[in-house]
C-alpha cells in the first residue's frame, strides 16, 4: 500500500480534524508531582495519630505517671529454682534482682493500665542505659503477677 492509499482509507485527517486535534486538551491524569504524593504521606500520618489519641483515650486503659500500689514492692518466683531472682516496684523506681547478689536499679517512667477479661495488665517503662525499656505485667486474681515474657514464672508479693 503506498501513502495516497492510506488516506483513502480514512488514515489521513482533514485540515479541520488536525486543528482540533491539536487544540483539544489532553486527557486527565494523576498528578505525578512530588508534592500530591508528600500531601497524602502527610494526611496518612495525621489519621495514625488520631487513631493512636483516640485509643489512649478509650475505657480501660489509664496512663499514670505513678505506680500502682497493688504492684508497689517486691515479688518473687514461687518456683524455687529461680529463688535469686526478684522484682520490686518502688514509687520512683524499677528494681531487677538478677541473682547472685546483683540488682540493678532503674528510674520509673510510667504505667499504663489495661484491663483483659481474667487479668489487669500494666505496661511498666522503666529507664536503662539502653533506653526506656518496658515490661508487661499480668496481675492475676490470686494476687499474683506474670510477665508476658516468659510467662510461665509466677511471681509473689514478700
């Protein structure tokens, strides 16, 4: 087929077609700029904060600065195989009985409070030269705790 057959065959646009072509606006897309994607990041952002706000607020959960005074003092394994290991609460501190006479001492951050359907769970955070750390507390009914981990020790108030 040559070039004028093209154009017989409807290839070919007429002078009108072509100016209209040229004149007409392309069609719509998303909009590549960097700064429509920075505006979602930040709107993604903005929504996780509102959500972790309005979970802190929630019932059943209390952030205090104190301690609890149903965790306040020491508490040891019931296990005796673990009989040099202990833990204590103070008002201002986090005390970890390491065995072998060891104990290291860190200041208290905060505490916060979770009900669960059997226990009363606290989040305790506490400072070391790590960083702020945290331990989960589970205090059962019978007046005894549990860490999440492990969690197969109890532990009793001396």
């Amino acid at each position: 087929m040559s070039h004028d057959e093209f154009g017989e065959i409807g290839w070919a646009f007429s002078a009108a077609e072509e100016r209209s072509l040229r004149t007409s606006a392309p069609p719509p897309q998303d909009d590549p700029s960097p700064g429509s994607k920075g505006m979602g990041l930040l709107m993604a952002l903005a929504g996780i904060i509102v959500v972790l706000l309005v979970a802190q607020s929630l019932p059943g959960t209390v952030q205090r600065a104190e301690l609890p005074s149903v965790l306040a003092g020491m508490w040891v394994p019931q296990d005796t195989t673990y009989d040099d290991r202990s833990l204590e609460f103070t008002a201002e501190t986090v005390i970890l009985g390491m065995g072998e006479g060891r104990r290291s001492t860190h200041p208290l951050r905060a505490v916060i409070e979770r009900e669960s359907v059997v226990t009363r769970v606290f989040e305790v955070h506490y400072a070391s030269t790590q960083g702020v750390q945290s331990m989960e507390v589970h205090l059962h009914p019978d007046g005894t705790i549990r860490l999440r981990n492990p969690s197969d020790i109890v532990w009793r108030r001396e």
